[in-house]
C-alpha cells in the first residue's frame, strides 16, 4: 500500500526549523472545501501522486501545535504563528468557515493537538494510502475526497454520509462565496439566484471510493462510510436531486421505497431534433464511428424487466421561464414517442410525505415492480430518512451557504 507524505514543495519553513509548516483541512472544513471545488474562488488542487511520498502520515511532519497557540498573539507574532494566521485567512477566504467561527484540521500526531476557539483539531495515527492530502496553496492543503469521506464517518448519519458522497460522485459544485445563496434552498432554487449550480466533472466515483475503503481497513469511520457508500449514485446534478434519488432507490430497511436503482443525468438518443434547428440540443457520443446524434438527458432513468420509466426533478428557478418550460414540454412529448413514460417530481412532493408516497406507488406501478419488502415500520422509517435527508440539506455546516 502507497503511503502518504507531505508534500514539501513550494512550502515555507517555520522559526527556522527546517521544517515546513502546514495547515491540513479536514472533515467538515474538507467536506466544505469539495462541495464547492470546481466554483469560482477555489484553487486547483494538485493531484498527481508523485508529489506524495510513500512514508507514513506525519513521519516527518514538525509539532505545529503551537502555531494554533499562537493563532491570537500578543506583540509580534512568532512565525508559527503567522503561518496559522496566514492559512486560517486563506481558509475564511474560500468561504469555508462555518457559523461558529471554526475549521477543522488535521494532525499528525494526538500530542500535536491543542485547544482553540477557532481550531477543531482532530489526529490521525494511521498510515494513509498515498494521495490523501493534497496540497492547495502554501502552507494550506485539505484532505482527500475519499478521505474526507471516511473521516465524516464518524460525525454524520448513513444518510447524510451518503448524501455526501453522493455530492463527489455528482457533476455539481456549491459556490459558498455567492452571496445569493443565502436561504435559497428552502426556497427551492438551489443554489444561485439563477437556479442555476456550477457544472464540474465528478471529483469521485463509487468504485474509487470502494477502492479507498478497501485500503484502510482500520481506519475509523470505514464502516459507516462503507454503509453509506451502497446507497450513494453517481452523477447527480443538485443535492435535492441527490435526496430524490436515495428516497426513491435507498432500500425499506433504511426508509427508501426500494424502487430499481435508477441512472442519473444520462443520455437518450432520439429521432430527431428537439426544436428542429430552432435551438438544437445534441452532441457527439463517444465510440467507434463517433457521430453527432440528437439526445436530451434523463434527470433519473429507471428499467426493471423491459420496463423504463423517467423521473425528473423539478425544482423552481430551473423550469421558470417560458423557454424552459417550452423545452420540458418537447422533451417530455420525445419521451412519450419513444414510449417511456415522464414523471416529474417537485419540490413540494419531496416535503410532503403522502404526495411523495403517492408517486413512488405511480412509478412502481408503471415499471411493474413490486417491492418483497416487509417491514413493519415502513412508514416510519421513510418519514425520518426524508427529514434526515433534508435537513442536511438545508443545514449550515453543509456549506450550501
């Protein structure tokens, strides 16, 4: 197993030492920092694996403790101390502070740990598979995807952790610096003022991640992120959405409806244009012979026995405006002609348990699937996943806003 270094480049020393000095963000602060990778304001990220070492996490990594000791000083501030203020700046910069004024960070050793009014200091005595942490700007680097996903395994529940990991896996980014944002998913609009959520290539997949557990057997919080993990899909495009898909596919025994897993956000060829040269939506697939095909996209395609059926959500800002809604209809009557039916799910029957039990039945109904599920509590246990779910959603800390 590659094991995790630190990279030295380009890092400045502290009082001298010889060492470099370096802030790590980590569990929510990390979880923060990937949410909006791929938004304005976020550095890019070195991840090319020879910049890592294959010594163990923190084998040559000074005491920095006293730098968080030093992150208010009196007088002049000693150069460990400027180093933790500098990053902590850089930190509030990227908007990934949360309300109470703290970040998280790790370190290397447990007695490198101090108490801070503005540091949660976590410790890891693990060797770590190599690309764990990467560095982001000097004297600041965050940890991994994967490995921020472990690490919210000991601090979120198996929906939020799957939510989670259903935002690296996700084609989406969370811009925390856009003022807009502020309350505008209890309104529905996700996001920006626009509806409209920064596009990124997915930072993860299911199977990377697997892959990740797979190395840290002892590693705390593997199994709840191993949990989670099972239910995460790949490739959504909002959080809501990513609520709608673990609702509706999540398994009765977590308080999903148990429906066939569904494939997000992808492509479906059709026969012709959908507005016939007006405003042509298509693009060229990939493969032997690659042509240029008229398609439009499935926000979640579901098959079960020959079956499809097409769910998408809908929230607000998106589907405003008379283009828009002019595209869904031409979209939905496409479907319609290719013979598979187009269910729209919105943000008021995510919300209201009867209507949303209403539509998981139609989608059942229309795919032919019947769940051999029997649990007793059924009910029960979807009403708290669907609050579990939201509430995290909505949450500060989430780095939504």
């Amino acid at each position: 197993m590659g094991e995790s270094g630190i990279d030295e480049a380009g890092m400045g020393e502290a009082g001298g030492t010889g060492h470099p000095m370096k802030m790590i963000m980590s569990h929510i602060t990390a979880a923060r920092f990937w949410m909006a990778y791929g938004s304005s304001g976020f550095p890019r990220v070195r991840n090319d694996e020879a910049a890592f070492g294959r010594r163990p996490f923190g084998s040559d990594m000074p005491a920095i403790a006293d730098a968080l000791a030093a992150s208010a000083p009196r007088g002049e501030a000693s150069p460990r101390g400027r180093v933790a203020e500098e990053a902590f700046e850089r930190i509030g910069e990227l908007g990934l502070i949360g309300s109470d004024g703290k970040v998280h960070l790790l370190f290397a050793r447990q007695g490198d740990r101090r108490r801070s009014k503005r540091v949660v200091a976590h410790s890891c005595g693990h060797s770590l598979p190599a690309g764990s942490i990467l560095p982001v700007a000097p004297s600041l680097s965050v940890c991994s995807p994967a490995l921020t996903f472990v690490q919210l395994g000991t601090m979120l529940p198996q929906s939020l952790l799957a939510i989670f990991g259903m935002q690296l896996c996700g084609i989406h980014a969370v811009d925390p610096l856009d003022a807009n944002s502020t309350g505008e998913i209890e309104r529905g609009l996700e996001g920006r003022r626009d509806g409209a959520l920064p596009n990124r290539a997915a930072l993860m997949t299911v199977g990377k991640l697997s892959g990740y557990l797979d190395l840290m057997p002892g590693l705390t919080g593997r199994n709840r992120a191993l949990s989670a993990l099972r239910l995460v899909g790949e490739r959504s495009r909002s959080p809501m959405e990513s609520v709608a898909f673990l609702l509706l596919c999540s398994p009765p025994s977590v308080g999903g409806f148990g429906l066939p897993r569904s494939r997000l956000n992808c492509t479906i060829e059709l026969p012709t244009w959908l507005h016939r040269g007006i405003d042509p939506i298509g693009g060229r697939l990939a493969g032997e012979g690659a042509r240029t095909v008229p398609y439009a996209e499935a926000d979640m395609l579901f098959s079960y026995r020959g079956r499809k059926a097409i769910v998408d959500y809908h929230g607000e800002a998106p589907h405003e405006g008379e283009r828009n809604l002019h595209h869904d209809a031409l979209r939905a009557n496409a479907f319609q002609d290719l013979g598979i039916p187009n269910f729209a799910l919105t943000k008021r029957q995510l919300f209201d348990d009867a209507l949303l039990e209403k539509a998981a039945l139609q989608i059942a109904g229309c795919l032919g699937f019947r769940s051999r599920s029997r649990i007793e509590d059924a009910f029960a246990r979807r009403r708290r996943f669907r609050r579990e779910l939201l509430s995290g959603v909505l949450s500060e800390w989430w780095g939504i806003r």
